[in-house]
C-alpha cells in the first residue's frame, strides 16, 4: 500500500491506438451491406420473435394446464 | 423530526456554503462537501436503524403545499423499497467526492457543486411521493450528470457523449410527461397515495404503461436503447461512472417498480414477454458484447448492461422473490459496479489508458489492487458469498415460477457472466507485465484503500448475511404484488 506515486503512462503501441480508435468511431467506419442485413435479420428479428413466442407459449401452457382463462398478451396471435 | 427534508436540503445548504467559498480555497471546499455528504450518509443510515420493517405505509412522510390550487402537493416519504436506494446514494456522494480528491484539479468548487446539487435531486426522486414532482426530479439528475460529463470528461468524445446521454432520456421521457398529464386530467390530482387507489381502464392503462416505459427502458437501459451508455461512461470521469452505474440506472428500474407495476397491473401483464424478451436480449446480447470489448470501462458498461437484463425480469416476474431479488440485485450492483469501476479509475490514473492490450501481470506490482479486484469481480460474476448472487438467485427461482423458458435463458447470462468476468481479471492480473507499454506502477495509495474497504464489505455482509436487506423491504414488496392482483 501506499508508496510514493511514480508516472507511469503509457508508452502508447500505434497499432493499439489504431486498432482502439477504429472500434470507436463505429458511426464512421459501418457499411451497410447484404451480410450486415442478413445477420440483422437472424439476430435482430428471428431470435427475439422466436424467444417471444416461447415465452407467451409457455404462459398459455401454465394457464391451461391451472385451469385458467389464457392470459392476453401483446402482439400474441390467440 | 424531519429527516426526509434535511437528507433533501442539506446537500443543497451545503452547495451554497460552499458557492460562497472563493475557488481558490480549494481544500477547504473538498472538506465541507466531503463533510456534509459524510453527514447526510450518517442520516439516512439512521432511517435504516429506525425504519419499521412491519409496515407497507410510507414512513417519515412530510408533506408541503406546492401548488395546492391545482391539488399539486409535494409529498414525499419511503417505504422498504425506497430505503436502501437512499442509503446507497448517500453512500456513494462521499466516494465520488473522495475519488476526485487528487484527480480532479480544474474547477474543483464545480465539481463538489454538481455532486451535492446532483444528491439531492437523486434522493427527491427516491423520496417523492408526487407522480409530476417525481417526473420533475428525474429529468433535473440529468443537468449536473451532463455537466460532469462534459466538463471533466476523459478525452475529446465527452461531448458528444453528454449530448447523447442527454438526448436519448429526455426524448424517452417526454412521453412520460404526457402520460403524467393525460392521469392528472383524469384522476385530478397527481398524488401517488390517490393514485393507487384510482383504476384505469384497460385501454388507457397500455397507453400509459407504454409512455412510461419510454421513459424508463431508457433510463434502465433495455436493449436496443442501451447505445448512450457505454459512451457515457467511457467519457465520464471515474466519480461520474460510479453515480452512472450505482444510481441513475436504478432509477428507471425503480420508476418501474414505483409507478409501472402497481398503478397498471393488467398492461403490466399484457406487456410481460415484452419486457422477458428485450432483458434476454440484453442479457445475452450484452454479455457476449462485453467478451468482445477491449476498453476496461466499456467492459464494465456492457455487463451492466446484462445486469439490468436481470433486474428486470425479476420485477416482471411479478412475485415477492423475483421482485426482492431484483432490487437486491440493485443495489448489489450498485456495489459491484461502482467499486469496478473505480478500479479502472485507480489504473487510469497511473497509466492514463483503458485499453486492456496494455494490461497484464498487475499482480507482480499492484498486489493490493489485485485482491480488491478479484473481490469485485467475483461479485460481478455472481459467486455465492457475494451480493450479486443473493439477488440473482432470487430473480431465478422468482422467474422460474412464473415462465421456465425465460428462466432458463435467462441464467445463461451467469454463465457468459463468469466468463467475461474471469477473462477480465485474468488479461489485466496474471500473465507476464508488459514492459513495453507500462514500466511500474504503484500499488494502491491510502486514500484509495479506504475507498475499497467499504465496498468489499458491503459485498461480503450482502452475500453472507441478505436477510437484513431484506426484511425492511418484505412487507413493501408484498404489498406492491398484492395490489396488483398479481398472485394467481
């Protein structure tokens, strides 16, 4: 603990900084393209569509399986 | 005795002493800030010792006329669940001011200004009991947040950060302030006591469950309205990373708990594997997005991120565990979060990078560092003795009642949790120091030593010992679910 404060910066890497910088300035460097769209479309839409529906699914079964009226939920086709 | 009113007006007493005070006498700023948050953290532990657990009314009620013509009247008291967010943000104001000790040396008299305008406005929300005044109070934390961002931010990017920060929960919660507007003019009075006794018809409940949750989702932040965060707190000085992690997102899950769950029950229903879906994503997303990370803090902003994933589905689980462990889980990451990042903090000020390529074999010259780090991140990874795993261990068995599926999903997030986790500590502790980029370093001074004692034994009492936590908010939670109806 303690001890004196020695300055220690950082002795900057420029491929470190260049490859730190990139990642940062997303809004810049990002191209729309027809596998960005594509992975936009698996993990954007299908997953959450998919994790939704198992979910209300569920419900439906608990409700049913207690011998209660199904639950009415968002954007739920029954 | 009015211990609400002088826990709300003392930092602000404290900020015009201090406004008085010529900047140059700078020591003596920091002392009588640093002193009044001391007090009022003393304060708000004594509305712990003293607060009945057996009760679900709201205690140490105060009430003041503020626009009585218009039935508008600020009332404010706590109840068990808004007890322990006041004694996390009293606790907090002095660490934040502690850590800008010795790093912050432009505009120091501002900077304490900020923090204690910043304190009171955190607690007034905690404490109001008025639906507009409350509204009021979350919007104004916005103002010394941007500005701490913005003024003594990190790098060139903090404007543009404050900007966003700003932007993104003003926008989400302008629809929040209709939805306040449209209850006013049909019940008459914004007053949360009448409120909860007033009914909304269905129609109108979606409606208004709808624009509070604009407002809150961002706040939490819900994934995909999580985007201002990491650049927030990757701009953000250290103090204001740790009022960002350990206060402001609380506060949207706590509007959540507050107003969302027990004025609209049925949309509160309706919306459920809305609210599962989007914190799973969160979860899940955020998690293999902290893997990916190579700034410390973005690392620590993501899994906060997956963290409030958490924290939402157990209040939507809509029972007593879920709910308890939700807001254990609040203020164990308030803990876990805030004590990570200022470790982060403790290392940028010695080597003024993030960037975790530069990091490795800490443990051959920081020892002490080392040991504190390990205990946050094993909080941070949900190992049992530690307070996250309480919470989390609640929210499970809560959601596990009510959907099996999202249960399921949902502790994949503590798995990814552990490996982001360990992967962290492992590349910045162990391994071989990197020479090249960072010659020595110092191990933790005194001043930052004692900042991390208080943390680690939080976690520890929290992890070892939960039932104190819980038993002030037990008869508060069941009384939010009962409310609603939502036993079934």
């Amino acid at each position: 603990m303690a001890g004196p404060r020695i300055p220690t910066d950082v002795k900057p890497n420029k491929f470190v900084e260049a490859n730190g910088y990139a990642r940062e300035v997303v809004e810049n460097t990002f191209r729309f393209s027809l596998k960005n769209l594509g992975k936009f479309a698996i993990f954007g839409i299908a997953v959450p569509v998919l994790i939704y529906k198992g979910c209300v699914q569920e419900f439906h079964v608990a409700d049913s399986k207690y011998g209660r009226p199904a639950k009415k939920f968002a954007m739920d086709g029954n | 005795m009015p211990f609400l009113s002088f826990l709300l007006l003392f930092p602000l007493v404290g900020a015009l002493i201090i406004a008085c005070i010529p900047s140059w006498k700078v020591r003596a700023i920091k002392i009588i800030a640093l002193c009044i948050s001391l007090i009022n953290f003393v304060v708000a532990s004594g509305l712990w010792i003293v607060f009945d657990n057996s009760t679900a009314k709201f205690q140490f009620v105060e009430h003041i006329g503020w626009l009585p013509f218009f039935n508008m009247n600020a009332y404010i008291g706590i109840d068990g669940i808004s007890l322990f967010f006041i004694v996390l943000t009293t606790f907090l104001v002095p660490v934040c001011l502690l850590v800008g000790w010795v790093n912050i040396s432009k505009h120091v008299k501002e900077y304490c200004l900020a923090f204690l305008i910043l304190e009171t406005c955190m607690l007034a929300v905690f404490c109001m009991l008025d639906l507009l005044l409350f509204y009021v109070f979350f919007e104004s934390v916005l103002l010394p947040m941007f500005l701490i961002i913005g003024v003594w931010g990190s790098r060139a990017r903090k404007i543009r950060a404050a900007y966003q920060f700003f932007l993104y929960t003003l926008v989400g919660s302008v629809l929040m302030l209709l939805a306040i507007l449209l209850i006013y003019f049909q019940v008459g009075t914004t007053d949360l006591q009448v409120l909860l006794v007033s009914e909304f018809s269905e129609r109108r409940q979606l409606l208004l469950w709808l624009a509070f949750f604009a407002s809150f989702a961002v706040k939490v932040p819900m994934v995909p309205l999580h985007i201002w965060l990491p650049e927030a707190h990757v701009e953000a000085p250290t103090a204001g990373s740790v009022i960002l992690a350990g206060i402001l997102l609380k506060l949207g899950t706590y509007g959540f708990l507050r107003f969302s769950i027990p004025l609209f029950p049925e949309a509160s229903l309706y919306f459920t594997p809305l609210i599962y879906t989007m914190s799973i994503i969160g979860i899940v997303y955020a998690s293999l997005t902290t893997l990916r990370q190579i700034d410390l803090k973005k690392i620590i902003a993501y899994s906060s991120v997956a963290h409030m994933g958490f924290v939402t589905i157990g209040l939507f689980s809509l029972n007593v565990q879920g709910v308890e462990g939700a807001i254990l889980l609040m203020l164990s990451h308030g803990f876990v979060a805030s004590a990570l990042f200022l470790c982060v903090g403790t290392l940028y000020d010695r080597t003024h990078t993030r960037l975790i390529q530069y990091y490795g074999g800490l443990v051959h010259i920081m020892p002490l560092f080392s040991f504190f780090f390990l205990v946050f991140t094993m909080g941070n990874l949900s190992l049992p003795g530690t307070s996250s795993f309480v919470g989390e261990f609640l929210i499970l068995v809560g959601t596990f009642q009510t959907n099996t599926w999202i249960a399921t999903l949902a502790a994949t997030g503590m798995i990814l949790g552990g490996a982001y986790s360990i992967w962290l500590y492992n590349r910045v502790v162990f391994g071989n120091l990197k020479p090249l980029y960072i010659s020595m370093g110092s191990d933790v001074n005194r001043r930052e030593f004692w900042i991390f004692v208080p943390f680690v034994l939080a976690i520890l009492w929290m992890g070892f010992y939960p039932q104190v936590f819980l038993d002030p908010m037990h008869v508060s939670v069941s009384n939010v679910i009962q409310h609603g109806a939502y036993i079934s």
